[in-house]
C-alpha cells in the first residue's frame, strides 16, 4: 500500500510540473528555441573562422531581387593608362556609347585640311548625341578646340544656317582639323559629290549621286526619247560631272536639262524628299589653320560638354 501511494505522489510532482511547463509558453516559450552557442574566435583563442557566404537577396515588397555582388559601369572600369604621367581623366556617362577610331589621318600635316580623326556612336546607343559643344585636345601640345555647329543641308551659293550637329546611333563623324572647303560642316548626302567639282576634300567625297541617265529620264520633259544627241552626250557623263559649258551642237533643251539639274543645287532639289537622300556622315572642320595634332608623341582626348573623357588614345 506504501508502494501505491509513492506512485501517486510522483506522477502527482510530474503533473503538476507539466502543468506549470504549460502555463509559461510551452513549447512556444523562446527557451525551446535556445541551444548551445559557440564562442567567438576571440573567446576560444583565436584560430581560422570560417564564414559561409550568404545569398547576395535583397529582400523588399513582394519579390526578391538577386544582386549581382558589384556594379561595373562603362565610366568606372579599366581606365587606359598612357606613358609620360598622362591619365585618362574623369570618364564621361557617354564612354563606350561614342568613340573615336584611335587613329589621327594625316597627323602633322602641313596643310590641316588633310589632318582628321572620326568619331562613331555605337549601335546600342539608346538615344541620339549632340556633339556640338564638345571638345578635341591633346594632351601634349595643349591644343583643344570645340567641334561647331553644322548645316544638315547645306546650299551651294548662299550663307548657311547652323544647328548643333546630332549623331543617331550607328552614324560618324569626319572631323578635319582646317577650314571646310563650302564654308561649313555638313551632312553628306546623295548630292554631295558635285562639290568634288569645285573643290577637293579629305578623305573624298562619295560619287554616289544619280547617274546623269537617270536624271535625263526624269527631268528632260516630254520627248527627250527623239533627242538622241542629248542621250548620246549624257551617257558619257559621269556621277557628279557638273557640265560648264554645254557643247552647242546639243538642243537648247538639253542645254537647260544639264544647267539646271546636274549640279548640287539641282540635284538637292531634284531629290530632297528621297528616303536615301540624306547619309550617316558628317563632316565637321574646326577651322584651324595649322595641324592640331603631332605625327607621334600624342594623347589625343575627347571630352563632352561638363569636360569629361568620353574617349582617349594615343601613339
């Protein structure tokens, strides 16, 4: 019987410690949560600790965004360094979108008119550039001069207005160090080989306007199949050939044909609205008459309007 009762007597304690147990949280009480911890290596001695990498999340709202550990912009990566204590500066928003071919045509020319270098804005560019404002300079002379504005169309014969000259993705720029040859930088265009007439230009003008033939089919007027004279006469005729003085063995009409259209004011009005008329390349002349740059110790810079390189390279 004594037995008996000590049973009870403990399953008593236990219920009653369960009870108690029960009261205070549980299983839910933060107690339940708490295990053995292990010091510091500063506690246990020192010693190599070891840290598992964390997940690179950032957990915000209703999604999670994976980081990628480390931004590596166009503007802050590898900078060039270049000889003799040059650096490449602070980098423009504009690096790797606009660049320059790192080669200087003609470099030291005696006549500046030779001298140039091109810039191109890459096909990934999101919007187009204005590059007038901006600036060419080498380091190793000092000189620096701002690329101008320039006339989209220009006219041959009268004064041209300006606008800043805007490059859209995929197009380039020839910029020539002297003076432009019709008095201002231009956009190349179908017609703009006729000025090889009158002028010479570096590197070339393009000799793609439309062929005489062509134009004497749209432009001769009614009846020009009858003027075998003029037909013979004009298939000998270059692309671009400006006709000074017509021969006076041909019509008057014909005469009037080649006066009027086969030259660069004619063709541009001839062909103004063509979707083809207008090219991807400018040429701009900054109007020096010297050589801007060295034929070799040279840093050659471009920077944007805030004075930030957009590009640099040297030889």
């Amino acid at each position: 019987m004594s037995d008996m009762h000590d049973a009870w007597f403990f399953i008593g304690i236990f219920v009653f410690i369960f009870l108690v147990w029960a009261a205070m949280g549980g299983p839910l009480h933060p107690l339940a949560f708490a295990g053995p911890r292990l010091a510091a290596p500063d506690v246990l001695g020192g010693g190599t600790y070891l840290n598992f990498p964390r997940a690179p999340f950032g957990i915000g709202g209703s999604g999670v965004s994976i980081s990628s550990g480390s931004s590596n912009s166009g503007s802050g990566s590898s900078l060039p360094t270049f000889v003799g204590g040059s650096t490449f500066g602070t980098p423009s928003p504009y690096r790797g979108l606009i660049s320059m071919n790192h080669y200087v045509a003609g470099a030291g020319s005696l006549n500046p008119k030779n001298e140039y270098v091109e810039i191109s804005v890459a096909l990934s560019a999101s919007a187009p550039v204005d590059i007038s404002g901006w600036t060419l300079s080498s380091d190793a002379t000092g000189n620096a001069v701002v690329i101008p504005k320039g006339t989209e169309v220009p006219t041959s014969g009268v004064v041209n207005a300006a606008q800043d000259i805007v490059l859209t993705p995929g197009e380039r720029a020839i910029i020539v160090s002297g003076q432009s040859p019709i008095g201002a930088s231009f956009r190349e265009n179908k017609c703009i080989g006729y000025f090889s007439t009158f002028q010479t230009f570096t590197p070339s003008l393009p000799q793609n306007c439309p062929t005489p033939a062509s134009e004497l089919v749209t432009d001769y007027g009614t009846g020009y199949i009858r003027d075998a004279v003029c037909i013979d006469y004009v298939d000998k005729l270059s692309r671009c050939q400006v006709v000074l003085s017509p021969p006076p063995t041909i019509s008057g009409v014909c005469q009037s044909f080649l006066i009027k259209y086969l030259n660069y004011n004619g063709c541009v009005e001839a062909h103004r609205s063509d979707s083809d008329f207008e090219s991807a390349t400018w040429r701009v002349y900054l109007g020096r008459s010297n050589s801007m740059w060295r034929t070799k110790h040279e840093l050659v810079k471009l920077l944007d309007t805030q004075g930030n390189t957009v590009d640099a390279f040297s030889y």
